[in-house]
C-alpha cells in the first residue's frame, strides 16, 4: 500500500484524530456502527481487542483495497469492565470505584489490510487519589466523563486525581501511539 494513500480511520474520537494528526498520518474517517457489549465472562483486553478487530471488519466491507486502522479503549478495575457511562449515575458510579484505587486502561489497535490482519494492545495502569463527593459531582456537571470509556479523561479535567501512571500516557487519551505507528509501518501503510 503506497504510503501517499491515506489509511481508513474506524470512528474515531477527536483526542485520535489529533494524535494521529500530530505524528503526520493521512487518513480518512468512517463510522464503523457495531454494538459495543463484552462476551460474558470476557477479560478487558479480550474485549478490546475484539472491539478494535470487529470495528476494522466492518468498515472494510466499504474500503475492500485500502489500510484500515481500528481502536477500542476499554477501563477496568480488576475484571470490570467501564464503558462510556449511560447517564450521570452511572458516571458518578464510575468515578467512585476509581477513586483511590489502580486501574488499567487497555487498548485494543487492528491493522486490516486485504492480505493481513494485525491486532495488538497497550495496557497502562492508571491510579487514582480519592475524590470527594463534590469534586465527583462538579465533574459529572461538565458532561466531560460521558462519552468517555470510565468516565474521565485524562486529558481533561480528571488529569488533576491522577496519583501515578504506568505505562503510555497516550493510550490514556485514546490510542497507543507508538504501537499504532510501528504497525502502520510494518504494513507499508506509513
């Protein structure tokens, strides 16, 4: 695949967009619409990885002869999965199994091209100061935690309870960066 060719992007989020911008890849973006619900009993990383392959598939149905690039971020404390919260409640329940604890971030990343599929994934341990009542209250006001994978981001106003990182601060914000590029690379599709 020529380099000059951009690559399709799975529906991806802004905080993506920008990071793969900033690394200086062309690509496209395409809504992959796939129901987002784990397997019962399926790990986080199963998960994400299952997320990021199904999404590459279904937007290859439209883009048969071009590199498609796929993601799913997935928060759990221990074998909990996160999802991006379905209301206010939900975030604050979010944010209050958060607080004080570690947790990992992992994201899933497919490389489908007609002749190679190319999945792998980047976990980061994220751990939290405790959160007060109001703080988890006046964070969920913003609206900031609700499309977003455990309720926060980083990036965001969150940022300010994180006690310690281990692991790739860009996989937190949305996308292992340095894992997407070496397999854009070892594909020939950057």
């Amino acid at each position: 695949m020529p380099a000059h060719v951009p690559i399709i992007l799975a529906s991806a989020s802004p905080r993506r967009q920008k990071l793969l911008r900033s690394a200086g890849v062309e690509f496209e973006v395409c809504a992959a619409d796939i129901p987002e619900v784990p397997h019962p009993g399926e790990l986080p990383l199963e998960f994400a990885e299952r997320m990021a392959r199904e999404k590459a598939h279904a937007i290859q149905r439209s883009f048969p002869d071009r590199v498609i690039l796929a993601a799913d971020t997935v928060v759990a404390v221990g074998s909990e999965i996160l999802g991006k919260p379905t209301d206010a409640e939900d975030a604050s329940h979010m944010l209050h199994l958060l607080s004080g604890r570690s947790h990992q971030v992992t994201t899933g990343v497919c490389v489908l091209g007609n002749d190679f599929e190319d999945v792998r994934s980047e976990t980061t341990r994220v751990e939290f100061s405790a959160i007060s009542e109001n703080a988890i209250s006046e964070y969920v006001e913003t609206r900031e935690p609700m499309d977003k994978a455990g309720a926060y981001a980083i990036q965001g106003g969150a940022g300010k309870w994180v006690k310690r990182i281990e692991g790739d601060y860009n996989n937190v914000v949305g996308l292992p960066l340095d894992v997407v590029l070496r397999m854009l690379r070892e594909h020939d599709a950057f």
